[in-house]
C-alpha cells in the first residue's frame, strides 16, 4: 500500500469522525428544539444567538461534573461500559458510502473508508455489539434498575435484530450484494425502466419493518424502555455521572446518525439524487451534490426520529415483545415470500 | 347510579378494527397533528426580555405612598404588620420633631419599615387594613437573588420616590 492511500484514508477517517461527531452534537441541540417547536415552545436560545452554542455549553458542564464511582460498583466493568458503547457507535460509520468517486488531479478518492463486500453483516455486527456497552454498564452499576434496564435493552436489541435481519434478506434478494456501495449504486438516480429505482419503492414493506426495527435498536422512543424514567430512574444509566453518562447519551445520538445513514443508503437511493446525470454537470459537482444530498436524508430521518419521539408514548414491555415476536417477524417473512414471487415475475 | 348531571355516556369498549389494530394510520395521525404544531407560533414570553401584562388589579411589590405635599402617608400605626396574615411586617415608630413637617404627614412616623419578602404571601391585606392609604402592592415582581437577607427591603426600596419640585 501507498503511503497516499494510507494518508488519504486517513483523512477521510478524520473527517468522518468529526462529522459524526459534530452531528451527534448537533442532534442533542436539534432534539431540544424540535421538542420545543412541536410543543409551542421556544427551546433553548441563550448561549449564543438561537442558542447554537448551547452543545458546547452542555459538554462543558458534562466534563465539570463530579466524577462518582459507585462502591458497590465492579470498578473496570464500569468504566469499559461508556467506553464501549462510544466506541461501536462510531465505527459503524466505515462502511458507509458517503459519496461516489471524486477526481482531483490524477487521484481517484473514494468517498468510503472501505468498501467491504460484507457491509450490511458489517453493520450488523458493530449494532449487535452496541449492545454490551449497556449490558456490562447495567452490570457493572450493580443498581436493580439499571440492571433491570440493561436486560430490557439486550433483550430488545436481540428480539428486534432478527426481524431486522429478515427485512433486510428481502432487499438482498433484489440487489444481490452486500456491499453498500453496490446497492447505493443500483439505485442509480431516480426513476429508470418506468419505476422508481430507490429500494424504498421495491421494498415498502421491508422498509416500514427495518425503520421500526431501526427505532428500536437506537433504544429511541417508543421503544425506549431501558432509559424508562418512570419505572427505571434512569434505566441503565441510573449509577452514571459526568461524561461517563455524557458518552452513553451521545452514543445513542451517534448510533441515530449512523442507522439514519444506513436507512438512507439501503433504501433512499444513497448520494443518488433524480436527475443527477441529465443536468450536464461536471462529475465532481456531482459527487458533491451526491453527498449533499445523503446529508440531505440523513437530516431527514434524524429529524424523523425525534419527531416520532415528541409524538407517540412509549409502549409497555409486553406490548413491544408482541410487535417484536408476533407481528414484525412474521411480517418480515412473509415479506420475504412476497419478494420471491414477484421478482420471479417481473424478473 | 342515577345521573344528577345530564353529562353520563355509557362507554362501550368496541374492539378494535384492522386499522386501528394496525397502529400506523393512528401513529401517522398523531404525526400530522404533531407536525402542525411544529410551524405554529410559539406561545413562550420570553422573561426578562418581554412581559406578560399584568391585569389592573395585580398585587406587586409594596410601595409606601407619599401625599400631595408629597410627605410619607404612613404612621405606623402597626395595622398592617398585624392583618399581616404572613408576619412579614416589622415596623420601628418615632416620633415627628419639629422642622420635619415637610417629610412626614403625621406626628408619628415609622422610622424602620421592613417587610420580609420571602414571607411575603401578597394577598394585599396591608394594603386594605391601612386606614391612611399608605401601602399600595402596586409593584412588578420581586426581583430574584442570591441572599436571604437581601429580600427584607426596608424603607429605601418600599418609600416612592419623593414628588418632583
Ligand atoms: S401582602 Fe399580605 S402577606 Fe404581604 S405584607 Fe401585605 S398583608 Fe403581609
Ligand atoms: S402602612 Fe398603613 S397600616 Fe401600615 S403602619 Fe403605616 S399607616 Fe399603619
């Protein structure tokens, strides 16, 4: 390997990093206003104009607050917990096409930190792992409730992952790859051969599926019953201060921008956007719109998750394992068959 | 039992039907409505900044009135520290000396004149047990801050300002 590639890659890591960073941040912000916006209120607008620097001000306070280990508590276990699910949330991001090629000079750079034809198994695996950050943090707590939450969560995340999984063969069924630049580029501009080419339009049901299932992974509501206040305190989180708590909060805004990039590239047709190659542009313009574009849809489902959070109540434990196991799963099966049938007629 | 109130209504529980079953059509609902809400005016008044009109008859902070010659009404006659149904009046008399006509209506005068805000209920009593029309709650709000005792705003807070010449 050339040293350029490695520098490139490098960079595009830094940069995808900071993103994902900066538009965790953004999020916590964004939440408190959609929260406030749909409620009629005002949100917060004190630091700085409209309140922009009201991230910087929580984090601020977040790394000043004391710092308390529990006594009772399994010291590393403790402290790896946070750690781990920072760190799965952020290297979810790796495999996700964020924009085609670009061209400056002679170089190709590949908006991708790489293209493994594994991608969704990728994904899927870094999601799965989320999963012991909150179960060893609720352990570790040695608190009933957050253990309680951190069972709630595990469970959750196991139950909903397979009708995920099963949603998602349908869509392999009509793509035939697990690369996620693949499938981004079969969806190829907007409308093709008298249909549409985004996966949502292929697969409207198994997108319904994976975008519930896709809530419930992200703990978000309605499906946040391992953080449920009510009955939990804090759910597993409960034992947790300063930036300890500051990372499990912000990893749950992560894995939003993660998952909402992952809905975008899977079935919004990606960096694509309609009309992309008929608008006589230059193939880095386009590129650059591409991306634009998929920020564009991320923006949107980051927005669709909190504005599903301030409009419906949180579902009762056996009610979530109802939809999870009777209803999800056998839906997504039979979305499989579905799929079978028709793609064996209009082949 | 018999309704007194013309308001009963029997409540059958119906089952539901496939689409209400179904969850979607009533969560994409709730999102429609949710999402008007999102481009309506926010009904916050912003404090410190804006205020919310008080009605006329709004109980504020107390004021210790002056008459037309503009000298001090009060006479300490403790009517208002005893209707005070929160004892938060604390009043020291002294006596008029001669040359002081000019600053005091009556001959006896009330030299320290505290009222404890933080006990303070504003329910306006003082100002309707006070035979010489002295004490009006006629004020804003108490302002916030940091020490007990800097609530207890004596004479130099409470007094009107004294008539232009
Ligand atoms: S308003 Fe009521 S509570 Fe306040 S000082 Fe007057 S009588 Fe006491
Ligand atoms: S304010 Fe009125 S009631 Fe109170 S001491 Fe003065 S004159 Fe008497």
């Amino acid at each position: 390997m050339e040293l350029a590639l490695v520098l490139e890659k490098f960079i595009l890591v830094a940069i995808i990093f900071g993103i994902s960073l900066v538009t965790a941040m953004y999020s916590t912000y964004a939440e408190r206003k959609v929260a406030a916006f749909l409620q009629d209120r005002v949100g917060p607008n004190r630091a700085g104009p409209f309140g922009i620097f009201q991230p910087m001000a929580d984090g601020a306070k977040m790394f000043m607050k004391e710092e308390i280990i529990p006594t009772q508590s399994s010291g590393l276990l403790f402290i790896v917990g946070p750690s781990l699910a920072i760190l799965t949330a952020c290297i979810g991001s790796a495999v996700i096409p964020w924009g085609q090629k670009l061209t400056i000079g002679s170089r190709v750079i590949d908006l991708q930190v790489t293209d493994i034809n594994v991608g969704i198994l990728y994904i899927f695996g870094v999601v799965s792992l989320g999963v012991y950050g909150i179960m060893i943090g609720g352990w570790a707590s040695n608190n009933k409730y957050s253990l309680l939450g951190a069972i709630r969560a595990a469970s959750q995340n196991i139950s909903y992952e397979i009708a995920m999984g099963l949603s998602i063969i349908a869509l392999l069924m009509l793509t035939g790859t697990l690369s996620l630049r693949q499938i981004a580029e079969q969806q190829h501009g907007f409308w093709s051969n008298g249909w549409f080419t985004w996966n949502v339009f292929r697969q409207p049901l198994g997108f319904i599926i994976f975008i519930i299932c896709a809530f419930a992974e992200t703990n978000r509501s309605p499906f946040d019953l391992p953080e449920c206040e009510t009955e939990l305190v804090g759910g597993y989180h409960t034992e947790y201060s300063s930036m300890k708590l500051g990372f499990y909060l912000f990893a749950e805004y992560i894995n939003m921008f993660i998952s909402s990039a992952v809905m975008a590239t899977l079935y919004f047709g990606g960096f694509n956007f309609p009309f992309m190659h008929h608008l006589g542009l230059s193939e880095n313009l386009v590129t650059i719109l591409g991306v634009v574009a998929l920020f564009i849809k991320i923006i949107f489902f980051i927005f669709f998750f909190m504005w599903v959070r301030w409009t419906i109540p949180r579902f009762r434990y056996d009610q979530l394992m109802d939809l999870g196991w009777k209803v999800l799963i056998p839906l997504a099966i039979a979305n499989i068959v579905l799929t079978g049938v028709f793609a064996t007629i209009f082949k | 039992m018999e309704s007194l109130t013309n308001k009963k209504k029997v409540l059958e529980a119906k089952p539901l039907n496939f689409w209400e079953r179904a969850y979607l059509p009533a969560i994409a609902q709730g999102l429609s409505i949710t999402i008007k809400h999102f481009f309506k005016k926010p009904v916050t008044i912003r404090y410190p900044e804006e205020k919310r009109e008080f009605s006329e008859n709004y109980r504020g902070l107390h004021s210790l009135k002056r008459d037309e010659e503009g000298r001090e009404r009060c006479t300490a006659c403790g009517l208002c520290a005893l209707s005070c149904p929160a004892e938060a009046i604390t009043m020291i008399a002294g006596e008029r000396q001669p040359g002081e006509e000019k600053l005091y209506r009556e001959e006896k005068y009330a030299a320290v004149y505290e009222i404890n805000m933080l006990r303070c209920i504003f329910c306006g009593l003082c100002e309707e047990a006070c035979p010489k029309e002295a004490i009006y709650l006629d004020g804003d709000i108490v302002p916030s801050d940091f020490l007990r005792k800097d609530f207890i705003y004596g004479k130099d807070k409470l007094v009107e300002a004294p008539l232009n010449q």
